[in-house]
C-alpha cells in the first residue's frame, strides 16, 4: 500500500509540465508573450556569431494566426532564421528540430485541450523538450526582457516556410514500421482530432497500404478535440464497430497521444500499449537494459506484469519529458504515460502517437492476432481519477499539509493492501487530480468519491482564509 503526492510549483510564472499553456489571448497566452517568449529563447539558444535557426509547428487551433508571426518577430528580432512548417504533429517538430539541425523548435499547441486554450512547446537541438532549469533560465530572460539587446537591423533573420516538412515526417513514419510487413488487408478507423495530423496520419497509412476511415480530420480553427480524439475515443470506437474495422487510432490535437479501440470497441489505453510494445520489443530482443519507464499514475497491474516478465518498471513524475529524463538516465529506449503518450526511444525523442500505433499493428501482423487478443495477459488493477478545481491554492504544496496527508492514509487504509492513491496538481489547468486504484471497483468507487469532498472542503477552506 503506496501513496504520495506531487508538489505544487509556483516559483514558475509561464512554464508549466508541458510548456507555457493557457486561454487563448488572454494572459498569459496572448500574443505580447508569444514576442517575448520568442526574444528571450532567441537569446538564450544564440550561441556564437554563426546564423542560428529555429522551426515553428503548430496544430489547426484558430489562435495559432496570433502566436506564430508573434513567435517569429521575436525569434527575427534576435537574428534567427524561422523555418515556418504549418500544422504538423509536435513529435514533428521534434524530429525535424534535430534533422534540420536548428538551434530550438518551437510547437504552438495546446494538445487536448479545446480551441479556446493555446501552448508553447519548446525544443533544444537535441530534439528533446527543455528541462525546468532551460525554462527558469528563459523566464528569467523574459522578465528582464526590457534590457534585452537587439540585433542591428542588418543581422535581422528571415522566414521561410518550409513546404516539404510534412513529407519529411511522413517519411520518417513509414521508416518505424517493419519493410517485411504491409498494412494491406487492414481496415483502420482515425481519428485526428481535427488537429495537427490531420493531413499526414491518414497518408501515411494509406501509403503503407492500409484502408483508411477517417474522422476528425476537417478543422476549421475551433473545433479540435471537441467531441473526438484521445479525449473523446467513443467516437472513433462506434466507428470502429459500424464499419467492421479492424483496428481504431485516436490521436489527440498534436498528435502526440493516442489511444486505440480493438476491432471489438474496447479501448486500449496507454498502459495497455505500453505492456504489449514492451513484450514486442523483448521478444525480438530490441528492449535496452530491461528497463520500461512510467509515471505515478502507471497501473499497479501492468507494473504486475512486467515484473512476471523479469522486468523493472520504473515511475517518475507524470509528464512525457520527465518520462524520457529517467529513459536517459537509466538508458531505457521504452516509457510511457496512461494518457497514451508512448516514447519509443530508438525513434524519437517525444511521445507520437502514430508510429506507437504502428507498433501496435505490427504486433497484430507478426503474430496474425486481432487487436482483442493483445494484453490479454496486462490484468490492470481498477483505477479512478477524479479532478477537484481551485483558483487561488494558498499552500506550496499538498504533501506537506498534514489534515490532507491523514485523509489521504485514511483512504488507503480502507482500500487494503493492493490499493495505492496519488495526488498531484494538472500542470495545464487549475485542478488537482486524484488517482486510485484497488482490486475491488465498488469500495474503490466509494474511497474516492468521500476523499474527495474531504480534500475539496480543505482547499476550499484554506482558500477562504
């Protein structure tokens, strides 16, 4: 019986678990912070008198028109070049970041969120997302942006759009996929999300020989997760079912998720994915130091499973590029999030939810299985994850307040021995998640529910006061 929460960061002003994110023209996403933030990563990735580069992605959100030439003036107003390459998934930016060798990639997106919210990703060179100590660098930067030196007018850099990137990525996406497989015969349902892969994904399994049924791939600025994608996998499962398909893919608005229905309807979920990548790559000898990364929220049950298997599963805190800092430390080339966010190591450098599809129907193609009859040996605990909403939290951070720490032990104690509860604030939104899990649904269903009126009433009061 395990339990912990996350703390609380509020020595960060802009920088939260995956960027800067927030409502859209509204601070601190607006359009003065996109310039600044463009100025301050324009100085602080300027190393030496060369011309340095920077690529900007973005998904179909409407407010995207607004951040990318605000984005760009900025990074030009610091003598960079910008390579413009429109909505692209954000392992994209990643990949095309390191391949075009610029000095930072930037993806203006939101991911799961609805239109009215908006993003900033950052990228180093490497290919990789910045570490809390680039961002607190860079945020220092930005509050003394006032001082901040600018070109002279003869060293401004220049845009380019860039319009083969899509093409360079999709070529990268066929290239995970075994050459000894085909996706001839089979039938996917897509969903895209209305987002950034709605021109790519759907290309690349058709050019891999798929039959593709696509959903979610007309945006129009405001509809991107609104009622499909990872967030919303009903959708693409109904479909998956009325037309017999044999397999369905939800991403989410950058692509970087998925979450994938059998031929049956059932979900398969990042945990899930995980376990069945992970048996793959150990089969065929491909998995580094048998070790798999997760988070917190992972699942006692898939945890379970890898152990039967000989395999360490390692947790750390939730958030993709958390999940790929401890792959690097202890030089594991597979991790993964519950939310569907599979890093496959060998790849890239993100998680793509795309080519960990692909890996999914590998398995299907190798052992000439449907999609049902993988993980059927992943037992996962039942788990429940419930939001409580605050606006001014008064308290640094959770773990340190006593009352919450006794309801949460208190709770434990009555879901028994398998049972395990986390807490820890979204990182994208004013809310605190509560994860449990345990062997039996209906006392799991009960625990949760009563601890979370009893946190909901704490903060509530220490808000009040």
């Amino acid at each position: 019986m395990t339990s912990s929460t996350s703390p609380i960061n509020n020595n960060r002003k802009y920088f939260g678990t995956d960027g800067i994110r927030g409502k859209a023209n509204t601070y601190p996403m607006t359009g003065e912070t996109a310039l600044k933030v463009g100025m301050a990563a324009g100085k602080y990735f300027t190393r030496g008198k060369r011309r340095h580069y920077v690529v900007i992605g973005k998904d179909t959100r409407l407010s995207g028109y607004m951040i990318e030439p605000s984005l760009t003036a900025g990074f030009i107003s610091m003598g960079m070049n910008v390579y413009l390459v429109g909505p692209l998934p954000t392992p994209a930016i990643s990949m095309l970041t390191k391949s075009m060798r610029c000095d930072v990639g930037v993806m203006i997106s939101a991911s799961h969120n609805l239109y009215e919210d908006n993003g900033i990703k950052l990228f180093g060179p490497d290919g990789n997302k910045l570490s809390d100590e680039n961002e607190i660098e860079i945020e220092h930067i930005i509050d003394r942006i006032n001082n901040l030196k600018l070109v002279e007018s003869k060293n401004l850099g220049r845009a380019t759009r860039i319009d083969d990137a899509a093409g360079r990525y999709l070529e990268f996406v066929k290239s995970t996929f075994p050459v000894s497989l085909s996706l001839k015969n089979i039938k996917i349902v897509l969903d895209c999300a209305n987002g950034a892969a709605y021109q790519v994904a759907p290309r690349a399994l058709w050019e891999l020989g798929a039959e593709v049924i696509t959903i979610g791939c007309s945006p129009n600025g405001t509809n991107i997760n609104d009622k499909c994608g990872s967030t919303y996998p009903k959708l693409m499962a109904e479909e998956v079912k009325k037309n017999n398909a044999d397999i369905g893919i939800a991403l989410d608005g950058d692509a970087d998720r998925c979450i994938i229905s059998d031929e049956k309807g059932n979900f398969i979920n990042g945990d899930l994915l995980l376990g069945i990548i992970t048996k793959r790559y150990l089969d065929k000898k491909l998995l580094k130091n048998n070790i798999i990364v997760g988070t917190q929220m992972t699942n006692k049950g898939l945890e379970n499973y890898l152990n039967s298997l000989d395999l360490k599963l390692i947790r750390t805190a939730v958030g993709d590029r958390y999940v790929i800092k401890k792959m690097k430390k202890h030089n594991s080339n597979l991790g993964g999030e519950q939310s569907g966010h599979i890093i496959l190591g060998d790849y890239n450098s993100t998680g793509d939810g795309l080519v960990a599809a692909l890996q999914i129907i590998a398995c299907m193609k190798e052992q000439n299985v449907p999609a049902s009859f993988l993980g059927k040996k992943i037992k996962l605990l039942p788990q429940v994850i419930e939001s409580i909403s605050y606006s001014i939290l008064k308290i640094e951070t959770l773990h340190e307040d006593r009352k919450i720490k006794e309801e949460i032990m208190k709770a434990e104690h009555k879901l028994g021995k398998s049972g395990r509860i986390f807490l820890r604030p979204s990182g994208t939104e004013k809310k605190i998640r509560i994860m449990a899990e345990c062997e039996k649904i209906d006392l799991l269903d009960k625990t949760i529910k009563n601890l979370k009126t009893k946190i909901s009433a704490l903060i509530k009061k220490y808000e009040k006061n």
